[in-house]
C-alpha cells in the first residue's frame, strides 16, 4: 500500500474545518458551529448623514486600533462612507474629520469613498498601503435572451442595463484617498466586492458577483440571469484583474438550496484566515425567494477556490421585531477580542424585495466565535480517534484548541512511520486534556517537550469523548 504524502506544518496552526489533514479517523465527526449574534445593534443611526441606517462594515485591527468603516444612508438618501474607532470592540467613536462637506459642514466623520471594502496591503508603498475595492464607473448594454436558464429573475427587463464595474481606490492611512487610474477589472458590480492580497500565493484576489446567464461577450455585458453566484479573480497588478471565474453557486437539487432561484448568494465577506494557513472563509447572505429575506452561511477552503459550503446558518437571523429579523449581510475582516473572533454585519428587520428603499433602517450587529471556532472534528459521547497524516516535527511541544466541556476530554499518541507509539508518548503515556482551552498544552505524564523529536516523521493520533477539536499547533 502506497504511503500518504507527508504535511509541511511548520509552526504554523492548523484548523481542522476539513479532512485534509487527516488519514482516519472514527467516531469524530466534522462540525459547524454557528456564531453567536449580539442580540442589540453595537453601531446605529445617530447622526442625520446616517438617518436612514448604517450598514456594510469593514473591521481591522490596525497598529493598535479597532478600526470601522461603513456605509451610512443619510436623510437626503445619499450613502456615504464612515469612519468609526473603538478601543473594545462595542463603543465606537465617530472622529471628526474635516473632509467633506455635508449640508453646510465638515464636521463629521465622512470619507471620500462610497460603498467600499477596504484592506491593508503589506506588500504596497506606504502610499498606497490601504486599498478599497467597489462599484464604479457605468456599463450600458441591450438585455438579450442567453437561453438554458432554469428560472427568471426577471421576465421582462428593461431595454438597457446599468451596472457598475469594479473600481478601485488607495490610501497611506485609510481616511485620505485617491481613485484609481482605471477600472480594476472587465466586470459588472452587483454587489460588494472583497479583495486582499494573498501571501500564500503572492498575489491579488477579488471576490465579486456572478449573474448566472449574465454574460460578458466583446465588452459587453448580454442577457437576463436567474441567480446570484460568487466569482474570483486573481492578479499580480492591483489595477489589472482579468475576467473572474465562477467558484461557488446554489445546487438547486439540494432541498436546501432549491429555494435560491431568484436569489442566490450575495455579499461573499471573504477573508484569508489571518491566524493561520491555508485557511480561507466565505460568508455568504444567502437569500431564499419564498421569505424574501437573508442569513449567512459559512464555505470553508484550502486554497481560496475550491470552498465547501455549509447549509444550515452562520449566522441566524434575530427574533421577530429585531433590528437583524429578515435580512443579515455580513462584513468584512473579523476583530480579536481575548479568546474570541468579533464579526460585524449589517442587519435589516425589513424584507429583500416586498419594500422600498425608504423603509430600511439597518443597523450594524456584531456575531462572536471562538478562536478558530468555524468548524470543529467532534467526538461523541462513545468516544472516537484521529490520526493526522505523517509530518516531519518542529517546534519543542504541542498545542490544541478545544473544549470539553464538563464531561469531555482529550488525549494525543504519538506515532512513528510504522504507525506504532513513540515509547514516552502512547496513550497510556498521554494525560488527558478537559475544559475548554483555546491553546492548552498537550502533556505525557506531565511532560510537554518535543525537542527530542525534531526532524523525525510522526503521525498525531487524537483520542477523545464529549470534545471538540478545533486546531492544534506546535511550536
């Protein structure tokens, strides 16, 4: 039998929202764990730019800073972009910027962008350090009938289209900004894009809308679409994207899914995992047509491409009369805050298509997790096992993320290439792990080095009951 490839895991953590790590594995089972909304808004309307609702955020955590930016729809029924600090997560101050005008004064905290996400690009010029992607500039073209559609968003569409296309704009501090040149990209707005730029492969990645029988033929956009799908490009040069790819849509034979005609998935708020490798999220709206209204859902992947998508919710709409009740579109980067992950998203308690523009009055919530919380291998109560595949040692001992709880617990044998336990750290060796710990150190008879077994090859085989195994490190 031909011997699995061996990992190269470094130092780095590893989350376990997969099987890719794992040779085998019994009585453990791959777990989504949804996240935990706030249950009041942590951002709401309180000036008269903002009158008709704030949503849309941006969140980082830069040079110290809890930093926001967000789109607010003023009384005059413009959106304009905001900027907002905080120092815990939940106050969030509205500086006074002095940049743009609004009915007579600059004594606000407006920037010079609209209906933006913003990221902080490490490879840049400190001039162009933070970067926005959005919609902008205008595409005209004829609507024609593409054919092989299974449903109609619209019967009878206008003569004319008007979308956006992708525009970008750069910035040494994220409050001061300059549009670019040039279109990012030969595509249509429909949505909000993410970018960032992806250290793993050392290039640029854009997240954007596909219009599923929206087509793109000699520049020109042609064709009614049936449903909203997620698309993805990549570039070396920030301003020079070329026509994404479509990497994840609705399996309209999933009864799950079969409800998305007309809808799909919107906002995808995808983020490269900043606390580990190889990780990348996707958190989609997901919009149903029969309820006419949104919740998240979670897609997981290794390499930014290929995602795997959770059906049931991410994030669960509020309760009836809630700010977050019928529509909830996540933002941008996640905060953290101590042992948890801090998400913010715009909440609406009006439907997606049954009101106008008028009545919403969306508001900003925030949803926590666990450190490396999204996806969990669990055992249950008869208990299970997980042998990773084989990787070469680094680092002086190991750790994991998990929790027990009252009952639960957790164990870590070591093997060598013959599958058989390194004398000193077999089972019976192992001390068992409980509580809920998001970086506990793994111990055999009280002992945690692992400086003996540098360089060597070796498999992690996990034993446990009642627990959930999150990530596990060495270092």
């Amino acid at each position: 039998m031909s011997q699995p490839n061996p990992l190269t895991l470094g130092t780095t953590k590893q989350l376990l929202f997969d099987d890719a790590l794992i040779e085998a594995k019994e009585g453990f089972t791959t777990t989504m764990n949804p996240a935990v909304r706030s249950n009041t808004p942590v951002l709401t309307s309180e000036k008269s730019w903002e009158r008709h609702g704030c949503s849309c955020p941006t969140v980082m955590l830069d040079e110290g800073v809890y930093k926001m930016w967000y789109t607010a729809n003023g009384e005059d029924g413009a959106m304009r972009e905001c900027y907002a600090t905080s120092t815990d997560g939940i106050h969030w101050e509205r500086p006074n910027l002095g940049l743009i005008d609004y009915q007579g004064s600059r004594n606000n905290n407006i920037i010079p962008l609209r209906h933006e996400t913003i990221f902080k690009d490490p490879s840049a010029e400190p001039e162009r350090r933070f970067k926005s992607i959005s919609g902008g500039g205008k595409y005209d073209y004829v609507a024609v009938y593409g054919g092989g559609a299974r449903f109609r968003y619209d019967e009878n569409p206008p003569e004319t289209w008007h979308y956006g296309s992708v525009a970008g704009a750069y910035s040494p501090d994220g409050i001061h900004w300059t549009a670019c040149e040039k279109l990012l990209m030969p595509w249509y707005t429909d949505t909000r894009n993410v970018a960032f730029w992806d250290d793993r492969i050392q290039k640029y990645v854009a997240y954007v809308r596909w219009n599923e029988y929206l087509r793109v033929e000699d520049g020109a956009q042609r064709g009614s679409f049936d449903y909203r799908a997620i698309a993805r490009a990549e570039s070396a040069d920030y301003e020079n994207f070329p026509v994404p790819e479509k990497i994840l849509e609705p399996d309209f034979d999933d009864p799950e899914d079969a409800d998305m005609w007309g809808g799909g998935l919107y906002d995808t708020a995808a983020v490269k995992y900043p606390f580990a490798d190889d990780a990348y999220f996707i958190f989609t709206a997901a919009y149903y047509h029969t309820t006419d209204a949104l919740d998240i859902q979670l897609a997981t992947s290794r390499d930014g491409i290929n995602f795997t998508r959770w059906r049931e919710p991410f994030v669960r709409l509020g309760p009836a009369g809630a700010f977050d009740s019928m529509m909830i579109y996540m933002g941008v980067g996640m905060l953290p805050v101590g042992d948890e992950l801090w998400m913010y998203y715009g909440g609406f308690d009006q439907p997606h298509d049954k009101v106008t523009g008028e009545d919403y009055r969306p508001a900003i919530g925030c949803a926590r997790l666990r450190l490396d919380g999204f996806v969990s291998q669990d055992a249950a109560g008869q208990g299970g096992s997980l042998t990773t595949l084989p990787f070469t040692v680094e680092g002086n001992h190991l750790e994991v993320n998990m929790d027990g709880s009252a009952r639960g617990w957790i164990k870590a044998e070591i093997l060598d290439e013959g599958m058989q336990p390194l004398a000193g750290f077999a089972e019976a060796d192992a001390d068992r792990l409980g509580g809920s710990s998001t970086a506990q150190t793994v111990t055999w008879n009280g002992e945690h080095d692992l400086s003996a077994l540098q360089g060597k090859m070796v498999r992690l085989r996990f034993v446990g009951q009642s627990v959930k195994l999150y990530a596990f490190q060495l270092q």
